[in-house]
C-alpha cells in the first residue's frame, strides 16, 4: 500500500539531513505509528510522502504509484491531516467540505453519502452550516478530517491527531480511525501519548534523528515505552 526506500531529505543550508535511509512498508488495513521526540524527522517524512517537499534520495510508492513519476496519481491515494487544522476558516464547514471534494472530484451521490456518516461519527452534523473560525479547537480538527478523506483515499496520515482535544472528540476520532483500517484502508500517525498509540496501531516505528531505529509489533507483549526510552538519544 506504501512503501518507502531510502528516502533521505536534507534542508537547504543545512549540513544534516533531516531523513536519512527511510524504509518502510505499510499494509492494507493496517495502523501504523511513527514515533519520535520533536525534530525527530516525522512531519519531514509525512511532507516528504504528500510530496509537500521534495526529497534527495529514495523512492515512494504509493498505492502502486511512484510519487515521483506519478504524483498526481500518487496524490489522488492519501489524505494528509497536520496537526494544525488548516482550513478556510472563512466558509461553513459543509462549503470547507464541497470544495475539497471538487479538487478530489468526488462524485455529488459519494459526497451526499459520505457527509451524512461522517458527521453523525463525528458528532458535526449541527456545525456544518456555520463558518469554520467559530468552531473549537476539536471541531477544527474533526472538519479537517472530514474535508481532507472525503474521497475516501487508501492512505491517511495524520500527524499528531488529537493533541488538545477534548476527551469526547478524541474518542470519536480514535474511533473513526479504527472503523476507517477496517475498510481496508491503511492509516499511519504520529503521536506523543503511548497509550492511544498501543490502543490503535498495529505497528510502530521509532524514528530519531531522521534514522529508523526499530519497527515494533504492538501486542500486549511489548512495552512501548521502554524500548522508546532506550532508543531515543536526548
């Protein structure tokens, strides 16, 4: 579903790279956790796979689609939500959403069909009519959502998801991540609290300093955070 080689990125001016050697793979259905302090080289390499940077060296593939040869393609098969929610705060939520769908060129049946079960997961459906810079903090971050796989892409990366949210939206979006893997599409986050990490993903890995220090199977075996602890230089 993707796959990542060698991917290494260094910043103009800068004598270090920011990624270096990358690999991963993902699987359908899968959720996978990208872990690491800050600076580690995670929001680097989601830009690196939305194609927000150019990269050095590597390759990424993306549904089958190399991201270079085919970005467009590759484009069309992920969603990317930051941890900002950036969105057009001067449209209703329903607008944010319509014209996503026009870039993604969802169908009118799809966008009908999609609002109507995303905004009743993710409890929206009497904020939608109203601008998005009224919303709170979660419903920014819930309209960002909803805008950002309303054409229902195969991957979705999230980088940090649920940070300041409030304890009812961060259920409701760890929820939707779990029912959108069951769908078989694959999710891959980042995020600073272990335990929702242990709760949703599949696998993890450990990234710091732009290397790939290990990749882990979550199971109830694994304590997630010693073996981060032990890996991370400070």
């Amino acid at each position: 579903m993707l796959k990542i080689k060698n991917l290494t990125k260094r910043y103009y001016g800068s004598n270090v790279d920011a990624v270096k050697n990358v690999s991963l793979e993902l699987h359908k259905g899968e959720i996978f956790g990208l872990l690491g302090l800050n600076g580690s080289g995670k929001t680097t390499t989601f830009k690196a796979i939305t194609g927000i940077h150019p990269f050095d060296e590597g390759e990424i593939i993306i549904n089958g689609y190399n991201l270079k040869d085919n970005p467009i393609e590759a484009k069309m098969e992920l969603a990317y939500i930051p941890d900002n929610h950036a969105t057009f705060e001067e449209l209703t939520g329903i607008e944010y959403i319509n014209f996503m769908a026009d870039m993604y060129k969802v169908s009118v049946r799809d966008r009908i069909e999609r609002v109507a079960k995303l905004e009743k997961l993710l409890a929206m459906s009497e904020h939608l009519n109203k601008q998005i810079k009224t919303y709170s903090h979660g419903m920014k971050q819930k309209i960002a959502i909803m805008g950002g796989i309303i054409h229902y892409p195969n991957i979705w990366i999230l980088d940090e998801p649920l940070v300041g949210l409030d304890p009812i939206s961060m259920e409701e979006i760890k929820s939707f991540i779990l029912d959108y893997a069951k769908g078989g599409k694959t999710v891959i986050f980042s995020s600073h609290i272990l335990s929702i990490v242990e709760e949703l993903c599949d696998r993890v890995a450990i990234i710091d300093h732009g290397e790939i220090k290990g990749t882990y199977q979550v199971d109830d075996s694994i304590n997630l955070n010693k073996i981060f602890q032990d890996l991370v230089k400070r």
